[in-house]
C-alpha cells in the first residue's frame, strides 16, 4: 500500500531540489531516448517530461527558511570544501534497472555509491542540517507515475526483453540504450555539474534556477 505521507508518493512534489546532472552529450541523449521509449510502453498515468539527474538533496523549502539564494550560498560553500579534494566530476556506474514503488521512484536506474558521491551528499547534509533524511538512495528516475507495483516489475522486465531491448545486464551492472539506434548503450555515466530546480507543483511547472559545474567548485 501507497504510503500518502511520503513525498514521493505524490503526484507533486514541494521545495527546492539540489541536481547532479550528465554533462556529455551523448549519454544525455541515450539517458532521454530511453526515457521517451518507456513513455510509449505505459499506459497509466505518467508525468510530464523531465530532465535526466541525480537528485543531491531535495526537500530545502522557503517555510524553512530556505530561499533560492540562500539555498544556492550554501551549496556553493560546502561544494567548495568538498571539490577541494576531488577531480571535479563524478563517473558512477549504473548498477540496475529497478523500482521504489512509488510515484517519483517508479522506474530508474540504481546508480553505484562511490565514496566520492557519498561524500558530496553527506557534505550538503551538514550544510542543510538535513540528517534527518532518509539513507541517501542514488538513482537516475526513467519515469514518474502511478502504477502499481505489478505494473512496475512488468514494464521493467519487458524492457529488457524483445527484439530491440532497452538494457541488458552484464553481470557487473546494466548497459542501458537501444543498440540498433546507432548510439553505443552507456554503462556509466558522468555527472559533471549541479543544478537547483524549484521543483514546488507538478513535474510541467519545475523550473531550473541555478547550475554550476563541478570543476568551476574548485
């Protein structure tokens, strides 16, 4: 059963959301490829389109004080202290294509915790006073919507089966992409930059406010 107190369970979603976002290009486009051809398979109700990204932190809204300038200071403060001992990007492998069984956890790919990910997270908990949030879970969304858990575990396995599947696993992680779309599947990606998105309403009304690469942090 649907927990209604869990945001994520939700149809909408409130705050500001901190995003770590791929910045090559091509697997952006295979990440958003796959993206719209799960679109077309389902038939429930879904969210609008959304940006491919792995949420940092989410949560930070203005009832706590947390205005968009004041969100992004911070952040800038506590990225500096942690880029300071790293190479400015993060490359994560993608680990699993899976379900959470909730509306913003409906289909993605589970990415792999390497320290230097876990590290920028913890840092941006210290910074929010955010540890009372749930076990960093980092992941790359595929699709938002309300299906049920069936439907979940069903569009997944056929996502991996067929004459043109969307992933296959390769018994270290996934390779995700249509091999016949003239695109290599990626089996990692590079997230090289941060963004902050008013992420207050539905998923149409989100809106991009801030973005910074990580080797600019340094």
């Amino acid at each position: 059963m649907t927990d209604n107190n869990d945001p994520y369970s939700q149809s909408t979603f409130t705050g500001y959301s901190l995003w770590l976002v791929p910045t090559r290009q091509e697997e952006v486009n295979i990440l958003k490829d796959g993206m719209q051809h799960i679109r077309q398979q389902v038939h429930a109700d879904i969210s609008a389109p959304f940006e491919p990204h792995v949420t940092l932190l989410s949560g930070l809204n203005e009832e706590d004080g947390w205005t968009a300038d004041k969100i992004w200071h911070a952040f800038k403060g506590a990225g500096q202290r942690w880029a300071s001992n790293t190479k400015g990007v993060l490359s994560l492998k993608l680990e699993e294509v899976t379900t959470r069984g909730l509306y913003f956890q409906c289909i993605l790919i589970a990415l792999e915790k390497t320290s230097e990910l876990l590290s920028i997270n913890a840092y941006m908990r210290d910074a929010f006073n955010a540890h009372d949030q749930p076990p960093y879970f980092p992941h790359c969304s595929l699709l938002y919507g309300h299906l049920t858990k069936e439907q979940m575990q069903q569009t997944i396995q056929s996502l991996k089966q067929g004459d043109r599947p969307l992933y296959h696993e390769t018994g270290k992680g996934i390779a995700f992409g249509i091999s016949d779309s003239g695109k290599n599947p990626i089996k990692q990606i590079e997230l090289g930059a941060v963004e902050l998105w008013n992420t207050n309403g539905s998923v149409a009304d989100w809106k991009r406010v801030h973005r910074i690469n990580l080797s600019d942090l340094r």
